[in-house]
C-alpha cells in the first residue's frame, strides 16, 4: 500500500516531466522552422522571447495543479497568450502552426463550461483558416490537417495539463472518505453505547440507593430489588460484549479450543467437529460470534451433559450447528440480545440464523453465513464520494481522443502522397496506421491485461512491422506513427530495457529522415513529433491507472483506519466497562447472600456497587464523548446552566474562538465538560471561573474553583482526566490538574496552534 501511495506524487513528477518535455518540443518545433525562414537576428529574438513567453504560461499558470483558472490573473493570462498566438502569426506563417493548440488547451482550461468548448472550436477552425489564407493554393485536405493538428495538440495540452490536478483531487477526496469512515463508526458506537449500557447503568444506580435503603426494614422487597439488579448487570455485561465483539475480529480456532476448554471444566461432554474452507476475516468473525454466544447461552441457561459442535461448508456457504441435551423446560418468545444481535450480524453478511428446540429435549443453533463476505460500502447521506471512474474515464476518453487525432493526422499525410505511392501504397499504409492504433488502444494502452513478456515482444513486433514495412518500402517517415512504438515499449516492457528501447525508436525515426535526404529541420522535427507521440501515449495511459492504483490505495486507507478505531473501541470497552460490571454482578450476588443475615455489611456492599455503577456511567459518557464532534459554545451554555442551577456562582471568560481548528475546539469542549462534571461530583464550590484565552500560537482554557476536597486530588489521575491528557496530548499540548497558590483548584488545557 505504501507504494501505491507514493505514485500519487510520482505520478505529478511524471506529469510535470512529460508536460515540460512534450511543450518543449513543440516549442522547439516552431523555433527551427523560425531558423529555417527567418535568419535576421531580430526576427529570431522576437520569436523566441514569444515562444518563451507562451512556454511559461503554459506551465507555470494553466498547468500548475492547485492554480486558480477562475482568478482575473488567468484570464489575463489567457488574453496574452490570445496575443501571443495570433500577433505572430503573419510574421512567422509557416513556423506558428503549431501555436493555436496552446491556446484552445488553455481555454479549455480557464474558461467556463458553456463557452469553453465553443472557444475551443472556434480556435481550432481560425487555424486552418489562418493557413488557407497564407497559402491560397493549400488544398482542403491541408487545411483538415491544420484543423485536426490544432485540435489534437489542444486535447493532449488540455489533458497533460488536467490529470494531475485529478489525481490530486482524487487523493484529497479519498483521505476525506477514510476520515468519514471513521466518524461514522465512532458514532455507531456512541450509540451503541448509548442505547445498550446507558438504560441500564441508571437503572442499576437507582435501584441500588433503593435497595440500601430497604435493607433491614423490608428485606423481601430490597431481594426482589437485587435479583433485579443482577439480571440488569448481567445482561450489561453481556452488551458489553457484544458491542466490543462487534469492533474487532475473532479467532475461530481460538474460539473453538476455548469452547472445548469451557464445556469440558463444566462437566459437559463436548464433540466438535471441522470441515470448512478458508473464511474471509469478516465471515471468521461473524462465526467465531456465534460459537461464543451458542456455548455461553448453554452454561448460562442450560442443564447440559452433552453438546455437539459441527462447522462445515463448501467455498460458497458455511454453517455451525450447536445441539445440547439441556433444553430449558420453557423457551421464551423473546430472543433476548444476544441471539438478537447475532441474528443482526450474520443477516448483515446475508447469512441467517435459527434457535429452536427439539421434541426429544435438544436444543439447537444453527446459523448458515457465506464463506467469503464483503463489508457493507455504503454512501454517508447527503455525501458525494469521489468516483475514480471519473477520473479513469476522462482519461480513457481523452487518450482514445488524441490517438485517432494522431491517426486523422497521418492519414492527411499519407493520402496527400497518393501520387507517389499510389492505390497499393495507399492501402498499406493505411492498414499499418489502423493496425498501429488498434493495438494501442486494444492491448497497450489498458493496464488490466496482463501478458507475458513473450506476448508483449509479439505485440511490439507487430506495432513495429506497421510503422516501419511503409516507411521503408516507400522511403518516406511521414509514412507510419514511430512515436507510438516508443510509447508501447516504455509502456509494456521492463522500465530498464522500456526506456532505452524507447529512445532507440526515437533516435531511429532521425536516421530514417537523415537517409531519405531530408533536412536539419524536418530530422529535428521528425525525432520531435516521435518522442512527442510516444511521452504523450505514455503519460495519458499511466496516469490513467495511476489514479486507479491511488483510488484502491485510500480504500484500504479507509479500511484500515476504521479497524484502528474499532481496536481502540473494543480496548476502551474493556478497560472502562467490564471490571465495572464484573464488580457491580459479583457484589450485587454477595449482598443477595448478605441481606438477610448481616444487613449492615449488605448495605456497605451496596454502597460500594452505588459507587462503582456510577463511576460505570461517567465512563460510558466518557468513552461515547471521545467519538462524538462537541460543540464547545453548547458546551459553554451548558456548564454555565449546570453550574447556576447547583448555586455555584460562575464566571465566563471567552476569546473569540470561531478561527480555532476544529479538533482543537472538540477537545477543549470534552474538557470544558469532563472538568465541570468532575466539579459537581467531587467538590463543594461555592464559585468556578472558565477563562479560555487565545494567542497566534497558544489556546489556553482554565477551569478553576474554589472546593478543594481530599477526594479530588486522589482522584486527580482518573479515568476521566487520563482520558483528557491523552486528547489533549494528541495535539501536541499538556493538560495540568492541582492546587494554585491562592488555595483554588485549577483545570489548565493548553493547546499549541498550527502554523498559518
């Protein structure tokens, strides 16, 4: 993955090499043709500061990836290259050609849509006008030619200029889907949270202080109360399991040697058998789910002595059976959560699951899942995600365009010699030409056919016998498109043999003119349009699967990001909840025993699991808290409301903090939060100062009051404040808890801010 990542910026270094080559030479072109008419010293200093200057619009304006083409400076760009193209055009007729194609990319480029493509056309068409007018006798196939060569070379300025501001774009839009992604989950597992262990912690804290306080005077009813509480407590704890399972992935060989662990040291008598084929990690998961939850419901709920355990399948489907001997003597209607969210689960991977008791006293779970299961890619709502197939199409398009523009082209040139060649020559040319472009676009040119390297010898060797067999036979290098040779070998062989093969094209396309007698200019300009036609085939098909490399690299981005934050849910779910509620069943169980017998050590019991399950739910928030988005001007309303309504006299100091970052402004309302909590359930304050003070390089927000209880500076290194410390230091900034010299209690976030 790190190198597909890297092609993101090689494929820019790629575009700016090509796009400076590629202008170069037809800037270069123009030059030699001004040598080859012009000799007076004037004539050539004038066209070459022109094409210098054309050369630098072109690629420090229009081409530059992240310029703004809206800006008044684009567009007075684009009227100088307007002049640039068209003032020169009577002193240099026969050199400045090549120039309009500059000019009709450029528009493309800076001009809106509805009149870009008009611009465009109207562009390409003045140039074969402009030429029928310097030359009166050019016949309607040379003024085609003008036409067709000012489009194509204004499609591949276009194009070269265009992707990779794309792949930019692209790369940009992937890391805000893999962002979104994660936000979703932390969502999901607020309210997750929320929904499972919200409901119950407040119904066990306020069944708690109920039952302390029937203890002794109505025993039978604080009972009734606390087997409520166990059931309660159990069944979080079971949530929490659930809930956690469903954020990481599990071991279905592990699970199976723990199975047969567990059933084995309760006296079951357990018979497993195996015979599936390899699972994708999710379907694994899902399985493994399912042997956990079938084994626990059967100690849980069962008499057991014997159960059986079979997991079988063929490539497309997998299916575990659980049967035991101990079917209760009633069977609920209601599933319970725990079947439920099993149901839930293999449902989501199109799976199904079954629980049924049998006539002969069995009871049975059966759950039937695909072998190899893809997560869910569902669209956020109201979200736009980047589709590579607009970038890869547009490429496609846009290659396939400037591939048949060079083949009109030839085709001008090869039919503009018929009375040499004549009919046969005509139609052997042809034939090489269209072979030429076939293969290209059929075979070169898409990156998911895969050929041996004999194969892509062979399909060289064809390309080569279509450019070379007309040119040879009729002694003319017009005769053929050598460039896209060159091309198709960088493109399908070995970079180390591509590129030196690629230059030996080029290089031959100058002998091939040196030997049929041409001159300096047309050898210059033969080896110019060779290595053209072949960087321009190769940037606009490796570009193209470059950007579907970079759009798979940000998917497994987003992947991979989402299992992170799973991993953390499942540890915080681990560290912060399960002892809670562990400790919360297992002294709720000893006050059961205790009620009747000792109520004073029953209801120090109590007190002690009152404690703990409100810790439990400050946790629960907490956790939920730190994957939610806060609003810290709600959270400013809020503390200020709390604070009033429990007498404490308050005292607000904010900076304007609308230009703050906005994970600088969720993390300082978490704290704003969690220290105004800590206030009301540790302290007796009597007054609380919120100051929050901002700098070019420094957010500071203070929480201080004036209750300063024992308890709070046990309590300094809790859940709560280690929780802030770490989001804050996330940030790079510290968070600071203590007494003050004036006998005050201060909270202190410190935050640096980013550089502008």
């Amino acid at each position: 993955m790190t190198q597909r990542l890297e092609r993101s910026s090689v494929s820019r270094r790629l575009a700016y090499v090509v796009i400076s080559v590629v202008f170069a030479n037809y800037l270069g072109n123009a030059f030699f043709y001004v040598l080859q008419v012009s000799a007076t010293f004037p004539r050539i200093a004038a066209s070459l500061a022109c094409l210098l200057t054309i050369g630098y619009l072109q690629l420090r304006v229009f081409s530059r990836p992240g310029a703004d083409l809206r800006s008044s400076r684009a567009y007075l760009a684009l009227g100088a290259m307007v002049l640039l193209v068209y003032v020169p055009m009577p002193f240099f007729p026969a050199a400045w050609p090549g120039m309009p194609g500059f000019l009709a990319g450029s528009a493309l480029l800076v001009l809106p849509n509805r009149v870009r493509w008009l611009a465009f056309g109207a562009v390409v068409l003045s140039n074969g006008l402009i030429q029928s007018f310097y030359v009166p006798t050019l016949p309607l196939i040379g003024q085609a030619y003008y036409v067709v060569g000012a489009t194509v070379s204004g499609l591949v300025v276009y194009g070269l200029s265009r992707l990779p501001t794309l792949v930019r774009q692209l790369e940009t839009a992937r890391s805000e889907l893999a962002e979104l992604a994660v936000s979703q989950e932390r969502l999901r597992f607020a309210r997750d949270l929320h929904d499972l262990l919200g409901f119950s912690l407040s119904a066990i804290t306020l069944k708690v202080e109920l039952a302390r306080k029937l203890i002794g005077e109505h025993t039978d009813r604080a009972l009734r109360e606390l087997a409520e509480i166990l059931g309660i407590a159990r069944e979080a704890l079971t949530d929490v399991r659930a809930v956690a399972s469903s954020y990481r992935e599990l071991s279905l060989s592990e699970e199976i040697e723990s199975a047969r662990s567990v059933l084995t040291a309760a006296g079951v008598a357990a018979t497993i058998e195996t015979c599936h084929p390899d699972l994708s990690p999710r379907s694994r998961t899902v399985l493994a789910t399912v042997l956990r939850e079938g084994v626990t419901n059967l100690l849980r709920h069962s008499n057991a002595t014997r159960c059986a355990i079979t997991i079988r399948g063929t490539d497309e489907l997998v299916s575990i059976d659980i049967v035991n001997d101990g079917a209760p003597a009633e069977v609920s209607a209601d599933r319970g959560s725990g079947l439920t969210n099993l149901a839930t689960r293999t449902t989501a991977i199109g799976g199904s699951l079954l629980a049924q008791t049998a006539p002969g006293g069995t009871y049975r779970l059966h759950a039937e899942i695909p072998a190899d299961s893809e997560p869910e890619k569902k669209p956020a709502p109201g979200v736009r995600t980047a589709r590579p197939a607009i970038a890869t199409t547009f490429a496609q398009v846009l290659l396939t365009s400037v591939v048949i523009g060079y083949l009109l082209t030839t085709t001008m040139l090869v039919l503009n010699e018929y009375a040499r060649i004549g009919a046969t020559g005509i139609v052997l040319t042809a034939a090489g030409v269209v072979g030429t472009v076939g293969l290209v676009l059929g075979v070169v040119s898409r990156p998911r056919i895969r050929l041996s390297l004999a194969q892509r010898c062979w399909v060289l060797g064809a390309i080569a016998a279509f450019v070379y067999v007309p040119q040879l036979v009729y002694g003319d290098p017009y005769l053929g498109l050598t460039g896209f040779l060159a091309g198709s070998a960088a493109l399908v062989l070995p970079s180390r043999v591509g590129w030196p093969v690629f230059f030996a094209v080029v290089a031959s396309q100058g002998v091939i003119f040196g030997v049929n007698g041409f001159d300096a200019v047309e050898i210059a300009y033969g080896v110019m349009a060779a290595m053209n036609h072949g960087l321009v085939l190769y940037a606009l098909s490796r570009l193209r699967s470059m950007v579907t490399e970079l759009h798979e690299a940000r998917e497994e981005l987003a992947t991979a990001a989402v299992t992170q934050e799973r991993f953390r849910f499942a540890r915080d779910l681990h560290d912060l909840l399960g002892y809670s509620l562990s400790a919360i069943t297992l002294k709720s169980e000893l006050t059961h025993r205790l009620a009747s017998i000792d109520p004073g050590r029953a209801r120090q019991e109590l007190t002690e699991v009152l404690e703990i399950s409100r810790q439990a739910l400050a946790d629960v928030r907490s956790v939920a808290l730190s994957y939610r988005e806060l609003s810290f001007d709600e959270e400013t309303q809020s503390a200020q409301a709390l604070l009033s309504a429990a007498d404490i006299e308050v005292t607000v100091r904010i900076d304007a903090c609308d230009q703050l970052p906005t994970d600088v402004k969720v993390t300082l309302a978490t704290v704003l939060r969690e220290g105004v909590t800590n206030l009301l359930r540790h302290s007796k304050a009597e007054h609380c100062e919120i100051v929050l003070s901002s700098s070019r390089h420094l957010v500071t927000m203070d929480i201080v009051n004036d209750g300063i209880p024992s308890i709070e500076r046990r309590s300094r290194d809790g859940s709560g404040i280690g929780n802030l410390t770490t989001r804050v230091r996330a940030l790079g900034g510290d968070l600071h808890a203590g007494l003050t010299p004036e006998h005050t209690y201060r909270l202190r976030a410190e935050i640096p801010l980013p550089f502008n």
